[in-house]
C-alpha cells in the first residue's frame, strides 16, 4: 500500500492507495458534549522523529509506503490534525495559531504492514503523545454538501466480479514493461480527476471529500462496487476549454449531484495541544 499527496493552498495533491474507509471519530454523531479528554490509546508508531522545519517554501509533501512507514516534510500540525481525523478545518474547533504557521518533518515506523485505517490511527496516536492533544466530541450544525443521485439517473459503472486484483492474494509478478494491475477497492486522486477500481460509494465520498470546501454526506442510498473516473475543472475559470466544475462534472459523468444543505456533523474541539519536544 503506498499513498503520496501533497498540499498548496489547502488543496491535496497526488494520493494512490488500497482504501480503506476511515471512521470518522466512531460514535460521534450520537455523542453530546462531553469532558476533555486524552484519546483512548490508539496503535502506536515503533520510532517516530519530529522536527521543525524552518525552511520557507510555502507547499509540504507526506507519503504513507508499504511497511508502515509515514514521511511528512513542512508539514503544518493543523494538516496532520484533518489528515488523522479524516476531517475538514471547520470540523475542528480550537487550533492554536501556531498550527498553521510553524510546520514540521516527520519520520515514523509502524510495525509490521498496518491498514489505512491503521496508519491514520496511529497518527491520532503521535498526535496525543507527541504533541499532548485533549479533545471533546461534540456535533454541530455546520454548511455541508449532501451527495444526492441526479434528477435522470446515476452514470456509475458497477464493477463486474473479477475485474481486478484483490491487493496481496498471490498478486503475480510483473514481466518487464508491463503495467500493474488494476487493485479492487483502490483509487487514484489529484486535484482534478479521481479514478477509482471497484470502490464503494463510501470510498468515493471520502475521496470527493477531500476535494471540496464543506464536509461531505452519502444521501445516495447506494450499494455495490464501482469503477470511476471522474474529470473536471478544478479552477472552474471563464474559459470553456477548460472543463466543467466539479458539480458539474460529477452530474454529466456519474450521474450525481451536490446538495448545498447544512446538516449536523462531527466535531473535534480541541482543549490542549503543545509544540512537540524534539527527537
């Protein structure tokens, strides 16, 4: 499993991986407010190095590789914290200006060859023991996006059962200049395409997810596997030849449409997080 993005601005950049869907902090959305508190002990790195990075360039990199290695270079704490949590910005409340401003590379391990699930997991575990994070549960009222079927009908493309390689079944070598299979369950994302092997809608959400300004809800009501590829505009700018928007992409290609509604959601509120001590 290998996963690799980048951020500019806020936008993601490349990420290739067996997805797994992420819980987004499980039990939440029935959650009231409740005390502070350290997060229950997650999986933990094996060695794990933080240091600040005081360069000045503006733009970060991270990769998950196989063997449950993590590698960030600049990387912002604030980004870290939705990239753990599987969260948008405004599904977090309490940031320290320092978050954004002070940025960081980082080397850890993980043992044996963690999930994705697993790999996030153990980022929430480096967030409360390296940077001393307590937070609340709480759900809020917030501006989201509902991902709704369009009026004439889903585009999708189910996939059809073995149309690609379950990742580590005996997965057969590779013949010099041949390309690698195409695994179940695995999408390709960069800013402007997203094309995904039998993946399922919740899958597809977190990938859209990613790519929008609001946290992202499945009012589809749609199960199975499917194959996507998915192709837009992501400046939406004046001239045609562009390419559509999102929104717009997402109705004539998949047959799906972005609702504009406001709808209770999971929040993290943060009650006390420090600059990690270096190693």
């Amino acid at each position: 499993m290998t996963q690799s993005t980048s951020y500019k601005s806020g936008f993601p950049g490349t990420l290739r991986f067996a997805v797994l869907t992420v819980p987004l902090l499980a039990g939440i959305l029935n959650a009231h407010q409740v005390r502070a508190q350290v997060p229950p002990a997650p999986p933990q790195f094996e060695v794990a190095s933080i240091k600040p990075n005081r360069s000045a360039e503006m733009g970060g990199t991270w990769r998950i590789a196989p063997g449950g290695r993590f590698t960030g270079e600049n990387i912002p704490l604030k980004f870290l914290l939705t990239t753990a949590y599987q969260l948008k910005e405004s599904q977090i409340s309490g940031i320290p200006g320092w978050a954004d401003s002070e940025k960081y590379d980082i080397l850890a391990k993980g043992e044996g060859s963690p999930s994705q699930d697993q790999m996030m997991a153990m980022l929430q575990g480096l967030l409360a023991d390296r940077f001393k994070l307590m937070y609340r549960h709480v759900t809020r009222e917030l501006p989201v996006y509902a991902l709704v079927v369009a009026k004439n009908g889903i585009k999708l493309r189910e996939s059809k059962e073995g149309s690609c390689v379950v990742p580590g079944q005996g997965d057969p070598p590779l013949a010099a200049g041949q390309r690698p299979p195409d695994f179940c369950g695995t999408y390709f994302a960069r800013r402007n395409q997203i094309d995904g092997t039998r993946i399922t809608m919740s899958q597809l959400v977190v990938a859209l997810n990613s790519q929008l300004d609001r946290p992202l809800i499945d009012k589809t009501e749609l199960s199975g596997a499917w194959d996507v590829h998915l192709v837009w505009n992501p400046d939406d700018g004046p001239n045609d030849d562009a390419g559509p928007s999102i929104y717009t992409a997402l109705q004539e290609q998949l047959g799906l449409r972005l609702e504009a509604t406001i709808a209770a959601v999971p929040v993290l509120v943060i009650d006390h997080i420090e600059r990690p001590s270096e190693n």
